[in-house]
C-alpha cells in the first residue's frame, strides 16, 4: 500500500462526522478508519474555501480503476443515505478513502476480493459546497 495522498476537509463536514462517530459507537464497523481519517487532514477549511475539485459530503465522484480501467460514479454519504444506487458511505473504506481526496490524486481500496485495487479520481462531478448547498 502506498502512502495515503494529503487531504482537505470542510469544518462543517469534520463536525457532523464527529457526531456520526459518537453516535456510531467506537466500536462500529468503519467508525475507527474514519476517525484516522479525520485525524490525519492536512488542512480544514470553512465550507465557503474548500476548492471544487475536493471530495466532500455528498459530492459525486468519477474515479477509475488503473489496471481495469473501470469507471466508477460514486456519491459520497452518510450511512443512513447508502444504498445500492452508486452511493457509498462515508464508514465503508472506499468511502473514508475518498473523502478529502483531490481530483488527479490516487488511493488503495481493498476490493471485497481481498486484492488492493488503486483508484485515481477522475472528477468531482457534484460537490455541495461549490454549488452553494451547505445544508445537505
């Protein structure tokens, strides 16, 4: 595995994701991957600084995977909001993985297979912020 690429997260992000965590338990699947997450971003920034190419929450990404070259078109949620429609959580690794990272920028996700696919975005196709929707 590769060293993890520098990440920026929004303020108001970082603080509902602490209150997901402390609502999770610590002890909950993700929960303590994200928190590393959390601990390790380079810069947190006010959601009205956050540049457009950042994956935030609820941003929709296209990323690609570099030996298949399969494309991805994700959203990035919360829990409560995944389901089978191209949304991924925030608590599921690829989802942790995602969060913060910039377009061009590449991380590892261990596939269900076992095997650690690596995966470049491509796109932030949707980011909230940059839309002017803070609320969501």
């Amino acid at each position: 595995m590769s060293t993890p690429p520098s990440i920026i997260l929004t303020r108001l992000d970082v603080q509902r994701l602490e209150k997901l965590i402390a609502e999770q338990g610590e002890n909950a699947p993700g929960v303590e991957a994200l928190q590393a997450e959390l601990d390790r971003a380079d810069q947190v920034v006010g959601h009205d600084e956050v540049p457009a190419g950042v994956v935030t929450m609820n941003s929709r990404v296209h990323c690609r995977e570099e030996i298949s070259h399969k494309d991805y078109h994700l959203k990035l949620v919360y829990p409560q909001d995944s389901g089978p429609d191209g949304t991924v959580s925030v608590l599921a690794p690829m989802g942790t993985a995602l969060l913060g990272l910039q377009v061009g920028q590449h991380i590892d996700w261990p596939a269900p297979s076992g095997k650690t696919l690596k995966l470049t975005l491509l796109a932030v196709e949707y980011q909230p912020e940059a839309a002017g929707e803070y609320d969501q």
